[in-house]
C-alpha cells in the first residue's frame, strides 16, 4: 500500500482490468470489451436492418426505370450504401466508446493531401495501363463520342459518380471491417480475407472473369497497404475514383466488364486478352498487374514503414 502525502492516507495501488471470468464470459469478452467477431456480428446486424429500410424508401422515392437501372438511380444507391454503412459504423463507435475517424475517414483529413495524391495515383495507373496497351497495338482512342457541353455534363457526372463509389467500396471493405476483423485476426489477414471477397463480389459483373477478379483482388490489397502506412482511407478513396474515373471517361474503356454510357470517345480495344484485359477491361491486362505491383515499392518508398503518419 501507498501512503498519500497530501492526506496523509493509505491508497489503493493501482489497478488493470481482470480478464473476464467463466466460459460464456471468455466466449463474448475479452479484457477490454466484446470481441472482435462479435462486434462484426452487432455491425452487420445494424447495416442490414438499415439497408432494409433504406432500400423500401429508396423504392418509394426513386423508382428505377424499366430495365436496366438508371445511372441516376445508381448514384443515389450508392451514395445511401455508403451513408447505411458510415452510420452503422458510427452506432458502434458509441458502443464502443472510439470517435468513428478511427475507422478510416478522420474528418480532419478530408479531401486533403492524401486524397488528391491518390486521386493521381489512379489517374497515372490508368493512364499508363492503356498508353502501354496503345504502344503494343491494343488501343485506339477514336473519335469523340461527346461534344461541346457534353463533355463537362458527362465529365462531372462521372467525377461525382466515382467518388462515391471510391466511398462506398473503401469503406464497406476497409473501413469498420479492416479495422475490427485485423483487431481479431491481424491487419493482413483480414486485409487478404476482405480483398478476395471484394474481387469475388465483382465476379457477377456482365463481362467480368476471374483474371479481372484476380486484378480487383491485388487492387484491393494495394488499398489495404496505403491505409497501412498513411492510417486512413483518403488516399485509397481518391485512388479508387481517380482510376474508374479514368478508365470510363477519359479512355472510355470497360470497367469491371462494364461498358457505361456518356465516355468520351469511341475507344476500340484490339488484341490478346492478356494485353487488353479483354471483356473486364483494362484492370484485366498483364500491365495493370505489373504497374500495381511497381506501387508496392513506390509507395513503401514515399510512406515508409517506420514513423508511419497517422492523419
């Protein structure tokens, strides 16, 4: 026992928490909370019940057109995945007593620094991916398929378009589900366990396959190694629209095995799949896979592992 010389009384020493006590105690807690897979489990359950009910307004509000799903309509769909996902994230924060930047969006870091450096990260892969196409004989531009003001209408609609979905995608695998499944089992292997399911959940693209797949895979574990070393998803979130905005509207090429309307030009792709990537497009080609692993070294050099930045 200590002796406060203030009070001149005898205090408690300081205590640590007790591991909790019992089997189902063990089972559902550890030292500082609800496990891991646990906590997955109450996450889901509050992104399912809100997508539910996101989605019966969503019918209501915002009919889809007859067919194929409008473009508008698919904005405004994931733009409310995105929101179900940040506030199921948020309602866990408050259980678990943790401000929800800790899960890859830090307000503060908003659209700063390391959004516009991914967001050109994107746009140099993309390009560099179909100037090499273009240079072995796999890609012709053609002719302008908007014009006048077209070009800005469709430009910033795609712009927009992809940002959200760089929202959506990054933080519905990378975000409160990195964070809490690394917390269970390990950064990388969640990073691994999460990226296989997010090129898998591609697979049902018209046009995709599974060298595509394999490309959205290694892309996803690129994402999962700039949120390592920055601590955030701001770069991953520019990176992932800088690179489809690239790949729909400036090169007007497939993406993900989808062939979109309002690109600006004609482009032709012509030649062996593993030069164009064939029917997924250009994510397909043996040069995205070769350039995404050059990103590897070129990002351990610009982010190091030690004094990793958390912003």
């Amino acid at each position: 026992m200590e002796t406060d010389p203030a009070t001149n009384s005898t205090a408690a020493p300081p205590t640590t928490p007790r591991p909790p006590d019992g089997f189902l105690s063990k089972l559902f807690l550890k030292d500082d909370g609800l496990r891991a897979g646990w906590r997955l489990l109450l996450y889901g359950l509050f992104l399912e019940s809100l997508k539910f009910s996101t989605l019966l307004l969503l019918s209501e509000l915002v009919p889809p057109e007859r067919g194929f799903l409008s473009l508008g309509y698919e904005f405004v769909l994931e733009l409310a995945s995105f929101l179900v996902a940040f506030a199921a994230a948020l309602i866990m924060a408050q259980i678990e007593r943790r401000p929800v930047g800790v899960y890859g969006l830090p307000v503060r870091s908003a659209f700063r620094g390391l959004f516009w450096q991914g967001y050109v990260f994107g746009l140099i892969e993309i390009s560099a991916v179909v100037s090499l196409m273009a240079i072995f004989g796999g890609y012709s531009f053609g002719s302008l398929a908007l014009h006048g003001v077209d070009i800005v209408r469709w430009g910033l609609a795609w712009a927009i378009g992809f940002l959200v979905v760089g929202f959506y995608e990054e933080f519905t695998f990378r975000g409160y589900t990195q964070y809490t499944l690394g917390e269970g089992i390990g950064f990388w292997p969640a990073a691994i366990v999460l990226s296989v399911t997010f090129g898998l959940l591609h697979r049902s693209n018209p046009g995709e396959n599974s060298v595509g797949v394999a490309g959205v895979m290694l892309a996803g574990l690129f994402w999962s190694f700039t949120l390592r070393r920055t601590g955030n998803l701001w770069f991953a979130v520019g990176m992932h629209a800088g690179f489809d905005f690239g790949e729909t509207f400036l090169y007007s090429v497939p993406n993900s095995g989808l062939v979109m309307p309002g690109h600006l030009s004609n482009a032709v792709l012509h030649g062996p799949a593993w030069l164009t990537g064939g029917t997924p497009g250009p994510e397909a080609s043996v040069f995205d896979f070769t350039i995404l692993i050059a990103f590897f070294f070129i990002f351990n050099v610009i982010y190091p592992a030690t004094g990793t930045r958390k912003t």
